[in-house]
C-alpha cells in the first residue's frame, strides 16, 4: 500500500470515529430525556422490567465503546503513526 491509500483509509477511519461520537453522545441524551416515557412503552409492548431495559441499554452504550475504541480509534491510530514513520 502506498501512503496515500494508507492516509484514505486512516481519515476514514477517523471520520467513522467521530461519526459514532457523535451519535452515541445524541443517543445517550435522548435515552436520558426521555427514560420514564421508554420504561413505560417498553413495560407494556415487551413485558421487560425498569432494571432490565437498563441493563440493555448500559451493555449496548458498552458495545458501543468497544466498536468505537477498538475497531475505530485503534486502527487509525496505528495507520496514523505508519504514516509519521515513513515521513
């Protein structure tokens, strides 16, 4: 791979990583706003309990930041630093 492949892949990467910041950060506070309206809803259409829907919502924020850090930042970091060492 040459550097400019190297470098497109790298910034994708990133913009991925931003892209999910971005996103999460919007989920997290709309689930925050309006967590008594998601019990009730999900109380009556899954039959699952307050502390159930909040153990799916932390493992799924959790999956969340494992995606983000480890198959995102991890990545475009190390292709960032192979770009800095063939300069």
């Amino acid at each position: 791979m040459n550097t400019d492949s190297i470098r497109q892949l790298r910034n994708i990467l990133f913009r991925s990583l931003v892209c999910t910041a971005v996103l999460t950060w919007l989920m997290q506070v709309v689930t925050f706003a309006f967590w008594d309206t998601w019990t009730g809803l999900t109380t009556q259409l899954f039959h699952i309990s307050n502390d159930g829907l909040a153990t799916t919502m932390l493992n799924f924020f959790l999956c969340v930041k494992f995606y983000a850090i480890f198959i995102l930042l991890a990545p475009a970091l190390a292709l960032h630093w192979t770009i800095c060492a063939k300069k």
